[in-house]
C-alpha cells in the first residue's frame, strides 16, 4: 500500500508526509530526493545543466521506482501529475491525496522558500504571485484527479488517516 501527496509547490507535501509516515509507521519518501540520489545532482543543477525535460524524464523514473515501495507514504513534486503517464501511475499503485490550498497562501510561503525551487528562484513577489495563480489553474485539473482532496485548514496527519480510514 501507498499512500501519494500531491499538490503545489509549497503545499506541505513533505512535512505532513513524514507525519504520515510516522503515525502509520511506512517509510517516508521524497521524489525529488530520490531523484537527486540517483543523479547525484541537485535539483537546481539538474535544471540548469539537463534541463526542465530531462528532469521530468528523471520524475517519471524515479516514481515508476517508488510506485513499487510497499508500506510508503510519497511526497511527490509539484508538476509530478501533471506529466507523462505520471498520475495514472499515482492512481494505479495506491492512494492519492491532494493538499489544496490558495494560491495567497502558497505564493507568501514560497517567497520564502524559493532558492531551491528553479522555476521560481528568480521571481519577485509580485512576479511569483502571477506565476503561482496562473500554474495552479494550469495544474489543477490534474491535481483534483486524485482520490481524496483535503483543503488548507484541514491539512494535517490525523485527518488525512481519518479521512482515508486508515486501519493501525
Ligand atoms: C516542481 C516542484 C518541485 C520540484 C521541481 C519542479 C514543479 O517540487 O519537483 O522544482 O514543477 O512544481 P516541490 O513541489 O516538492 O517543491
């Protein structure tokens, strides 16, 4: 069984899928962290010398790996789902969460959090405010594919396991 975070950048995919992961006692995994173990690279640096495509190649491989994890909670990244065969993936191998939240509420967090993320790094606030509403619509129809959607003041452990009824 697994259990797949998804939503935007800043959306608190990997702090509240390591909670998952402890309350449930799966191994947490991050796709972007698998991705830069087996490249070797960081993120930033795969953008910068491989480019976006050859990174979304890297995600799609590196979730194909994960997808075959039993007992994970994956905290995917954010344009994980909207490429490839990714979200049939998500949705063929386990249980698919997406964290919703305002495009307010993600654009103040990640100008504060945007260094390690490339396709924001560069942005001004007013800048990023534009980029984050115009990508979340873009990406949306993606993101509501998944199973369960859970929205901004509901997104914590507890109620994610409540929700999907998870059994201890
Ligand atoms: C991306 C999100 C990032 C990372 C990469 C591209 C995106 O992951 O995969 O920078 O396209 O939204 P997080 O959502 O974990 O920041």
């Amino acid at each position: 069984m697994r259990i797949f975070l998804i939503g935007f950048m800043g959306c608190g995919k990997t702090s509240v899928g390591k909670k998952l992961a402890e309350k449930t006692g799966y191994d947490f995994y991050d796709l972007d962290d698998e991705i830069e173990n087996f490249t070797g690279k960081s993120i930033t640096k795969i953008f910068e010398t491989d480019g976006e495509q050859s990174f979304r190649e890297y995600e799609s491989k590196a979730l194909l790996n994960l997808s075959k994890k039993e007992k994970a909670v994956i905290a995917t990244g954010g344009g994980t789902p909207c490429f490839a065969d990714n979200m049939k993936i998500i949705k063929e191998s386990g249980i698919s969460i997406y964290l919703q939240t305002s495009p307010e509420t993600l654009a103040n967090r990640l100008n504060q959090i945007k260094q390690t993320r490339p396709l924001i790094a560069s942005k001004e606030k007013k800048e990023l405010d534009l980029f984050v509403s115009k990508k979340l619509f873009e990406r949306e129809p993606y993101y509501i594919k998944a199973d369960y959607i859970i929205k901004e003041k509901n997104i914590c452990a507890d109620r994610i396991l409540n929700l999907i009824g998870f059994k201890y």
